[in-house]
C-alpha cells in the first residue's frame, strides 16, 4: 500500500536538488548540535565582555555610573605611569612564574612519562602533584606565613643550624614571596599538558634517535623538547593568562608592598570606580591575547592538529 | 685482516623475570649476507635483534660484531643501525633532517651532512621529498626514507624488523626486491626479522628459524626447506607431510613430492585413506586425503597428472611416495 510513495520519496530524495536538501539537514544538524555549546559562550563569555567594554565608556562619579559615552577612563589609565609600571611588574612576575614553572613542570613530566613505567604508579604520582589544590587558595597562601616569616619555620631552622645568624628578611612579603606562591599554584597547569603531549611520543623515536647516535641531552634537545612544544604552549597560556590576572597572591605575599594589574582594578572596584576597573580590563585582555597569539604563533599549534590529521589520513589510505 | 663472520652470537640468552625470550642461542652469520631471523610470534626473532642492535641487554652470553666483542657497548658503537617496525621518523623533521639525524649527532657540519643525506635519498629513489614531513608521505616513501636514515651512519650491519609487513602485497613485492638490491650494491650484511616464510626464502642466503626462544634450523633457504631438521620447520614453512614413527622422530615428505594412487595398486611406501578435500590451485592440485591411521596428509600433483587420473571426494586412495624424499626429522 505505502510503496508507491515511498518509492517516489527515494526518487526524490536522489534527483540534485533532494540531495542539496538532505546536505542542508545535515548541515542544520550540525549546527544544532553545536547549539549548547555556543549558547554557554555566548551567555558567560560575550555577553560580559560586550557589557565590560560597553561599560568601559561610561563616566562615573563617586557613587554611580553615568551612562554617557567618554574617552576619559581610557586617557586616565593610558597616560598614567601607574599603570604601565604596575603592568611592567604584573608581567615580570609573569615572567619569573613562567620560566620557574615551565623548569619544574617540564622536569616533572619528563620523569613521570619517561621514567616511570607502570600506569599504576604514573596515576598515583600525578595525584600527588594534584594534593595543593585539595585546599583552597587562601588556605595554601597563608600556611606559608609560619613556614616563610620573620620568626618561622624555615629561618628557625637555619639560624639553630648555624647556616645564618639573622633571620632571612626576604623570605616573606617579598617578590620571592609572590612567585613561590604563583609557582605553587599553577605548576601543575604547565606540568599537565607538558606530560601529555610527552605521553604521545611514539618510544620508537627515542630508541630510533639513541640508535642514531644521539646521546640523552641530544635526544632531549633534538626529540623530546620539539615533539613537547604543544604541551609547552598549552601550559604557558595557562600560567600567563592566570598570573596575569591574579590579585590574591599577590597581595598576600607581598605583603601589599607590590602591585599587580589586578589588584588595581580590585582597588578600582572597592571605589566603585566600575568604569575604570572595566577600561583596564580590557587592556589586560587584548595584552593577554597579544601575548597568547605570540605564542600559538611560534608553536603553530593548530599546524600541529592538521598535522596529526594528515598523519591519520596518510594511515587510513 | 677481514672477519670471519659479520656477526656471532655465542649462548646469548635474555630473560624477562621468568620469562626466557632467547635461549642460549648460537648464530654465525658470514660476511655481506642476507639473513632473515624467521618464525611465528613470541619466538625470539625480535628479541635477538634487538639484543644485537644494543636496544636490549644480553642476560649471558656475547655477540661479537666483525670479530669484536660488543656485548656491552652502546647501539651507535656497534657499527649496526636499525629500521623500525614502525619506521619510527621523527614527525617534526622534515626527510633530509631525518635522513641527516645520525651525522649531526655525530658532530658533522650542516653542509658535509646534508650533502651525505642527498647521496642516500639519491640511493633510496626518493631526492623528490627531500622537503617533506613525513606525515606527508606513504608508508612505502617511509619506508625508504628510514632506509635512508639507517645507511647513511654507513652501518657494516643493517637490521630490519619486519620491514614489509606495513605495506600492501605489490608493494612488499617490489620493495622486497629493492632491499635484496641494496644489500648487493651496498655489500654489507642485512638481518631482517620476518614471520613470512615466502619473504625469506625470496630474500636470505641465511635463513633462521627460530621457535621458543631457540634457532631450530639455520641454513641456505633451499635446504631449510628441503631438508628441514626439525618438525616445527617443515611445519612452519609448509609443503610437508609429517608422518608419525616409532622413536622420537617423524618422517617429513615434501608434498609435491607425494603421488597418488587407486587403492588397490601395490606400491610402497604407502599409505591408505579417503580423499577428502579437493582444491585447484592453478599450476597444481592439492588433495587432501584422510589417511586411515588417523592423520591427515596432502599431496600436490601437477594439473596433467591430477586429470590424467582424477579422483573423487569419497574416493579411497592411497598416498605413496619415494624412500628418497623421506626425511627423518625431530618431532617437536
């Protein structure tokens, strides 16, 4: 009974046009599918930054926003020398947070994906590495004040050793400070994608390089560190873009005595100087972003993707 | 003074925990052969190159390289390189840094290395690709640019794991020809690692086969299969009738050396059964015949001779063959 239309259906559905359409639905689909996850953004990411920077135009005085379009928040903070110098500062301990971390979260995972062999124990050790963060932010920071300070832990034993005879000064409250706590925050952000990209070495190239001739710190130069490059990249966006943004630490650790691009915005907003705050926001973004396109740049992650494509395609033929 | 042999392996056996992967093993290869380590999976063949390109310790026993001990020296140091299975190219170098890898370990200069990697991507057809990742390519253009690598140290010893076993069966045909080429051109010796009896009979002046650890036969292809020592050789390169006997040995016979004749012909040796599998296989026809002692023997007669007295499935027959083509083996 239904065979005719059916018939008929499928003839339309392989004449050009019929076929266009289903391209259409399946394109409609796809698209659909995407939908959540574009809705997320567009709610908790666009909509924001849109009102942020909306915001960043607006005059205030000292108890509300005006909406009225203004350059002056932009003029304020760029001809400042306040603010390039606390950016100067925010990305120096960037800097220094970065070269630390990329140091240790490198060494870590070289060991765990090249020395440890049982998955067991890989496992094991990479929860180890997660245990700083089974407390909060704060917490973490301020247990160092009795490790660190003047009459702490650390001088204590020193000065009972005999290795000094004053307490160390800049233990705490200090830039040493500030990146001793940066760096025990976000190692574990540059260690991960580090060790990641190093579980993807095919072993083959390690034995082919040593069978070449290359001794370990040539395999490590020649082999390791070029196939890690990803994993450098994803973790120094990570680190950059966190320490970039920062106030706590930064705070704490100094002891108020240093600046960051956060805390000044921090300050910005405690005096309900919204707009301001919003105006320097959108400098640290598009500096942020400079720095991160810098760096997808010289790693070329995506020729990295297309190229573990093409290197599926090439297996597939 | 030139060695006597390219490569000696004196008792080397190498242990994982319990396991024994080789067991007590002594291999002479002579000078600019082609040796293919032979046998099915587990048996030992990898292991033993592997231990020979210094990639695996030895538990005991030496391996002497050119009549130099190097049991215990670094794989660079040996005078052997090694292709991968798998052809291990480094994917973040294009082929002529590839090609280039093991003289710049080595300290070589930019211009000397790159001119040296030329000559070999010259040897291996594959100049055109110089440019290339290796991601870029087919397996069998990989294929060339690791042979290329691994010459171009100029090793006296090259090791092959299982080459051709990636490739597609045209492929492995020319390739196949292509490395016994080289070996002739480049007159040193090669020791290649296959389960594929047809590859090493086509390649080896040496062919090793190897079960459980142990080498069973080692001998020129033509003897290996026509003379195998062992039951597990005439098993494994096919072509045989094993037959039963009294003591600790069976009795092998090549099966296109088997005739067959109607039940009641008086002929000896023979054995009587039903046929029970035909099949056509071109230049041939194999037969199969369910003997009545309880084991299965083939026989494979030239087409004429099969049609010029065909038999049925049913049919009761008998399997003869000549005193002279029986070989006592060792059953194992």
């Amino acid at each position: 009974m239904s065979t005719v239309p059916v018939a008929a259906e499928r003839a339309a559905l392989a004449a050009a046009p019929g076929a266009r359409g289903r391209l259409n639905v399946a394109r409609a689909a796809a698209h659909f599918q995407a939908a959540p996850m574009a809705m997320v953004f567009l709610c908790f990411l666009v909509f924001p930054i849109v009102a942020i920077v909306v915001v960043s135009f607006f005059d205030y005085d000292s108890v509300q926003i005006i909406p009225r379009f203004t350059l002056e928040n932009y003029r304020e903070l760029l001809l400042s020398k306040v603010t390039w110098e606390t950016y100067l500062n925010t990305f120096r301990f960037a800097a220094m947070t970065w070269a630390v971390t990329l140091l240790i979260g490198f060494t870590l995972s070289y060991f765990l994906a090249f020395h440890v062999h049982s998955t067991l124990m890989r496992i094991g050790l990479s929860l180890v590495c997660t245990v700083p963060f089974w407390t909060s932010n704060i917490i973490r920071m301020i247990s160092w004040i009795p490790f660190l300070g003047r009459n702490g832990l650390l001088n204590m034993a020193l000065l009972r050793l005999g290795i000094i005879h004053q307490p160390l000064e800049f233990l705490l409250f200090s830039d040493f400070a500030v990146v001793l706590a940066l760096v025990h925050l976000n190692t574990f952000f540059m260690m991960i994608p580090i060790f990641n990209s190093m579980m993807k070495i095919d072993r083959s190239l390690i034995e082919a390089a040593r069978d070449a001739g290359a001794r370990a710190p040539q395999i490590l130069w020649n082999v390791v560190i070029p196939l890690s490059k990803t994993g450098i990249a994803v973790g120094s966006i990570f680190v950059i873009a966190l320490v970039m943004g920062d106030f706590v630490t930064v705070r704490l650790m100094s002891g108020g005595q240093s600046a960051s691009v956060g805390l000044m915005m921090a300050n910005s907003i405690s005096l309900l100087q919204y707009p301001a705050a919003a105006a320097n926001a959108i400098l640290l973004l598009f500096l942020v972003l400079g720095l991160i396109a810098g760096i997808v740049r010289s790693v070329d992650i995506r020729g990295e993707l297309t190229g573990s494509i093409a290197r599926a395609r090439a297996a597939d033929e | 003074m030139s060695a006597r042999y390219d490569v000696e392996l004196i008792a080397v056996t190498k242990r994982y925990g319990a396991t024994v992967a080789v067991d007590d093993i002594d291999l002479r290869i002579p000078q600019r052969s082609y040796c293919c380590l032979l046998g099915p999976s587990g048996c030992g063949k990898t292991t033993t190159l592997r231990v020979i390109a210094g990639h695996e310790t030895v538990t005991s026993g030496d391996i002497l390289i050119t009549d130099q001990n190097i049991t215990n020296s670094p794989p660079a140091q040996r005078g052997t390189a090694m292709m991968f299975q798998n052809y291990a190219l480094f994917p973040h170098l294009n082929c002529i840094d590839n090609v280039a890898f093991g003289l710049k370990m080595r300290g070589v200069r930019k211009a000397a290395r790159y001119a040296q990697a030329r000559e070999f991507l010259e040897l291996t057809q594959m100049t055109a690709y110089a440019e290339r990742l290796p991601s870029q390519l087919s397996g069998g253009q990989q294929q060339r640019i690791a042979l290329a690598r691994a010459l171009v140290t100029k090793p006296k010893i090259l090791l092959l794991d299982e080459p051709l076993s990636a490739l597609d069966p045209f492929l492995r045909g020319r390739m196949r020809e292509e490395l016994k080429r080289l070996q002739n051109e480049l007159g040193i010796t090669f020791i290649h690692v296959t389960h594929s009896q047809e590859e090493a009979m086509a390649l080896a002046d040496l062919v090793v086969v190897m079960e459980g650890g142990r080498i069973q036969q080692a001998d020129a292809p033509r003897y290996v299969f026509d003379q195998p020592k062992t039951a597990f050789v005439a098993r494994f390169l096919g072509g045989h009738n094993l037959m039963p006997r009294d003591d600790a040995t069976e009795l092998a016979v090549r099966t296109d050396r088997c005739r067959l004749f109607a039940i009641d012909d008086v002929v000896q040796p023979s054995l009587p059964g039903a046929v029970s599998a035909i099949e056509y296989q071109g230049t041939r026809v194999q037969v199969t015949l369910d003997t009545d002692l309880g084991i299965r023997l083939v026989s494979h007669l030239p087409d004429e001779v099969f049609y010029g007295h065909p038999f049925q499935i049913g049919d009761r027959a008998r399997l003869s063959w000549s005193r002279s083509d029986a070989h006592p083996v060792i059953a194992n």
